[in-house]
C-alpha cells in the first residue's frame, strides 16, 4: 500500500512538473507571430478613403472602438470616434473583461506602423502582449495587405481623443491561455468585384458576419453552426440572438431577394431614416445597423451572392426573449 502511494505520489509530482513548465513556457514563450514589421504606410487620399469606408463600413472598427448611444436603436456612433472603452464583460458571457482600446493618435502616435499592422493582422500588441479575439485579428490577417495599410492610413488621421481606457483583466485560466490565441497571418488578394461570389466571400471575412452569427464556444465559432444564426447577447432586460442568415427557407432568409436583403441594410442610410429611440426595458439591437447600412449596393449583392453558397441550416431562432419582471 505504502510502495502504491509513493508511486502516485511520483506521478502526480511529474504531472505537476509538467504543468508548471507548460504554464511557463505559454506565459514566457507566447504569443510568438514574430517581430513587428517595418512598415511605414503613405497616407494617400485614395487609402485614407478605403480605410474610412472599410473602418465605418465593413471592419466596422468604429462599432467597438468607439461611443455609441445606445437610447437609440442599434446604437448609432455619437462621438469619440475611435476613442475605445467599449466594455465586454462576464456579465456578457466573456471570460473577463475586456476594453476596447483607444485607437486615435492619442495612444496610437508612439506606435509605428508596423505594431499597428501587426496588433491588427495576427492579436500581438505593441509590447507583445496577446490580444483576446473579440478583436477580429484572426479575420483581418486573412485580408488583402492593402486594405489593412488603409485601415491603419485611416485611423491616423483621426482626431486624438483624450480618453484613457482600463486594461483588459482575463479570468484565469483565459489570462494564461490567451498567449495561445494570437495566430500568424495569411493574407490573401482581394478578389476581382466581377467574381461576385469570391468578393463576397472577402467581404463577408472582413465583416466577421460569421462570428455573430453562429453558436460559440468559449469564443469559438462551433463546427457545422456557421450563419445559422443563436449566438447570445445578453442585458439586464433579457437576451438577444443573432438570426440564421442561412438560405433556409422556413428558419433562414431563403425566400429573400437580393433586393430585400440589400435594403434592409440601405434602409439605414436613407434620407428619410428616423433613428428610433429604444423605451426603458426594450432590448436593443447589438447589430451596427447604421455601420453596416453604408456599404455600397454591389458589395451587400457580392455578400449575398456568397451566402447563397452557403449551406442551409435548419435551425430556428428567437431572437428576442425578454426577462420577465416580478414585482
């Protein structure tokens, strides 16, 4: 009995020894997607358009990074446009909380081009700490190079705000094994806008539509779920899901038109829209509606034309479900 003990003994010992060094070596070695580049990107006119156009559009940047009034419905920007602070809390379903950084040249002017690139395309920030992936970098990295140089020429030109955000607090284990996450970037070449279906499968990378709209866990989007929609957003006034966008015909949007599809988006940017204030205990909208609503009609067909490639997923959502209140 006593020689069974020590035995377990040594083995638990082992176990742990090798625990410790595996915790070691993550939280010494990682993240590990190599130096910043040497970069320093030419503020054109034409890049500082697309980055506008991608950062408030597609990547919508602005959605996180900055304040956004959330009386209204789904939150239009009301100011401190890249001013971060945005919270995404355990309250949230997060392991921890994490801020959206201030990304104007207030915190960004002692940051080269390069650290920038690199924080954008593969999650390593400028001290080479890891980011966590609610920041869409495993996205971004698979972009064109070009649009990224865009992106980073755009938000250089935006005005400083002087607003200085907390630093993120993973939960343990999240704070160890998120040196784990950041990942090297695989950059492609954005397709032709004739090749409708690719293009719009760039786009769709870009706009993470995937990440919302799909079941996660643990911050992962789960094998076989992509677009059919019930991801969680929750609020003290109940939950929010995100709809399948899957062709379906009874539980997705199969019966939809290109035009329908398109509209629901433009409907955003008309003239004639009235943002429509949200009463206490309604549950707003996490969708940037009037983010997504000023992409150009051709790249919301491009996307739609992809997602008529996309496997059907049967699978129905209630979108809302509001808590009930006892008194």
């Amino acid at each position: 009995m006593v020689k069974a003990l020590k035995i377990v003994g040594k083995i638990l010992a082992g176990l742990a020894i090798v625990i410790v060094a595996a915790i070691i070596y993550v939280k010494a070695a990682l993240p590990n997607t190599g130096p910043a580049p040497e970069l320093k990107i030419e503020q054109t006119a034409a890049r500082v358009e697309r980055g506008k156009y991608l950062a408030n559009h597609v990547t919508v940047c602005m959605d996180c990074h900055s304040t956004r009034d959330w009386s209204q419905y789904a939150g239009p920007l009301s100011g401190a446009l890249g001013g971060g602070g945005e919270a995404f809390t355990q309250e949230m379903g997060f392991p921890g909380k994490f801020y959206a950084p201030n990304i104007t040249p207030y915190t960004l002017a002692s940051w080269t081009d390069g650290e920038i690139f690199r924080a954008v395309t593969t999650g390593v920030n400028k001290s080479g700490k890891a980011l966590f992936p609610v920041m869409g970098y495993h996205r971004f990295g698979q972009l064109d190079k070009e649009d990224i140089y865009s992106i980073i020429a755009y938000i250089r030109q935006l005005q400083p705000v002087k607003k200085d955000v907390p630093q993120s607090e993973p939960d343990f284990p999240v704070n160890i094994l998120i040196n784990t996450m950041p990942q090297e970037a695989a950059f492609t070449t954005r397709p032709s806008e004739t090749d409708q279906v690719a293009y719009g499968k760039y786009l769709i990378t870009a706009t993470g539509c995937v990440d919302c709209h799909s079941k996660t866990d643990k911050g992962k989007v789960i094998p076989g779920t992509e677009f059919g929609g019930g991801m969680e957003f929750k609020s003290p006034n109940g939950v929010k899901r995100s709809p399948n966008i899957t062709m379906h015909k009874e539980t997705g949007i199969g019966n939809w038109t290109k035009d329908v599809f398109v509209s629901h988006f433009r409907a955003y940017t008309d003239s004639s829209y009235i943002s429509r204030k949200v009463e206490a205990g309604d549950l707003n909208t996490p969708m940037p509606w009037t983010m997504y609503g000023g992409m150009k009609e051709q790249d919301l067909a491009a996307i739609f034309a992809y997602l008529n490639t996309v496997k059907p997923i049967e699978h129905k959502v209630i979108v809302s479900e509001k808590i009930a209140i006892v008194k």
